[in-house]
C-alpha cells in the first residue's frame, strides 16, 4: 500500500472525485468542502487552501481510504473498501512521524473510532466523541410554519451575527475568534449563502447554504437566540430553505445532527429528513493526570 499526498484540490479532487460520489451524499462533507476550495482556488490560493491535507491510501486494487483536513479542524475519513484495516495504521504512523496533529476524526461510527483507536496509542491522547447523524431530504412535508419569511442576511446585521455566531460556537464546541467570524460572515453574506428567518423587520433565527456537490447541498449554521427559541423560527427557516434548493434542482439537501438533542431530530424529521448514517465526532485531548 501507498500513500498518496495532494498539493490542493484540484489535484486532489481529479485523483478522487469518482470514488467519492459513489456515495455521495455520505461524502457529502469532503466533497463539498474539497469542491469549494478548488474553485476559490483557481482565483488564488489562500492559506486556508495551502494549509489543508489532502491524502488517500492505495493499493494494487485502487483506492482503500481518503482522507482530508482543514486547519482547526479534525481529520475526514472515508474508507472505501471495507475489507482494508491498515490504511488507517498508515495515515496514523504518517502523521505522527511528521509531528501532524489530526486534533479529531469525523467519519462513519466504526471508520471513526478505528482511527481514534489507533491515534490514542500512538500519542497517548484521550478521544471524546460526540455521536451525529446525516440526513438527507429529498421533498419536503407541508405544514403550517411560524410567522415570518425567508430572506438573505444584511451586512448592517454583521454585528447581531456575530453575537449569534459566538454563542452558536459555545453550544457546538468550537472556539473560533470574533475576527474569524466576522471574516466568514461577510464572506457568506456576499456570496449570498447566509439566510435569517425575520419576522416583520426583525430577523430571529439563522442558517446558510454550504458545500454543494455534483447532485447535493448542504444545510448549516441553524441557531436561534435562546430568548426567541421554541417558537418554530428554525424549523420554518429550514423548512423554507430546503424547499427553494430542491427547486432550484438539487436532487437532495443534508445536515447533521448532534443525537444528544432529540428535540432537533424530530424537528428535521418533521419536515422530510431522512437519517442516511450515524457519524461520530471525535476530538483529541492531552490526557488527564
């Protein structure tokens, strides 16, 4: 077996782009983020472009794993041939010899914990997971939604957002910085990716587009203020957005879901989501004294 190493991802993507959409909608994540950064790239390559790995592991038979990382993010990984155990022994010593920090693992629940498995004993670090779920939706369920409309989120509402985006973070366990944000909120706003739920003048919740792929989009970023929740903001919001994506010719939307909030489970399901397959979200930690 080999391992293959990428310089971007066109590269990346021109090596296993027809392997990934054998499952596309469970590669979702990869490609979507793969496909982006190769388009950004072909203006210029920034150093979120420069600064991601891209690998997959092969053997005489063709691909067995890939593999991808964005800085501050943990490892993707999809195993492409089930009756492979090494290719991930490999992408572990690879790592740990050239002083790589995976920092986590997101992945199918066995590809996932595989690899963490392998990490902890290695580096002696201490795995926490979180269990998700993908989902897809391929038509909407009508129903009566909560007062207001969908519409695209406005630059003089940039410092709303960012309070929102802040608090969306400590809720999901990420710990970007306020210029981060503002960074990637103004970028979503001018490509129009950004939505606000707005009831009269006042938005109440909000939720972008992300990672299209050949014949999928993704849903992300729903987060209502905790004063406003439980009114029906988000799930009007998603419900809304979902509908003008599949119309706009999607032939299906994903999101994930944290499966310690049933409440979210049943609200996406509600409006048409479908689960596709469990994900667990491992992060890294030094180990306890």
């Amino acid at each position: 077996m080999i391992i293959r190493n990428y310089k971007n991802a066109v590269e990346f993507l021109t090596r296993v782009l027809s392997t990934l959409e054998e499952n596309e909608i469970q590669n979702s994540l990869m490609l979507g983020l793969a496909q982006r950064l190769a388009i950004s790239a072909k203006d210029s390559p920034d150093e979120f472009e420069c600064r991601t790995i891209y690998r997959s592991v092969h053997d005489e038979l063709g691909i067995i794993a890939i593999t991808m990382q964005t800085p501050g993010r943990g490892l993707i990984v999809y195993q492409h041939r089930s009756d492979i155990t090494d290719a991930f022994s490999m992408i572990v010593a690879d790592y740990f010899q050239n002083h790589r920090d995976p920092i986590g693992v997101v992945g199918p629940k066995s590809t996932a914990q595989r690899f963490a498995q392998l990490w902890q004993v290695v580096s002696g670090v201490e795995p926490r997971v979180s269990h998700q779920r993908l989902f897809q939706c391929t038509a909407v369920t009508n129903f009566d939604l909560a007062p207001g409309k969908l519409r695209k989120a406005f630059k003089k509402e940039i410092p709303m957002l960012i309070d929102w985006s802040m608090e969306f973070s400590k809720e999901t366990a990420e710990n970007p910085t306020e210029i981060e944000v503002e960074k990637s909120l103004r970028r979503d706003i001018e490509e129009g990716s950004l939505y606000v739920w707005s009831e009269g003048s006042q938005a109440v919740s909000m939720l972008k587009k992300n990672r299209p792929t050949t014949n999928t989009i993704a849903i992300s970023y729903v987060f209502t203020p905790k004063d406003l929740r439980s009114r029906g903001y988000a799930t009007a919001a998603v419900h809304t957005l979902t509908s003008q994506l599949l119309k706009s010719g999607y032939s299906a939307c994903t999101l994930f879901t944290d499966l310690s909030n049933p409440t979210s489970n049943k609200i996406y399901q509600k409006i048409g989501y479908t689960p596709v397959i469990d994900i667990d979200n491992y992060q890294f930690h030094p180990k306890s004294k």
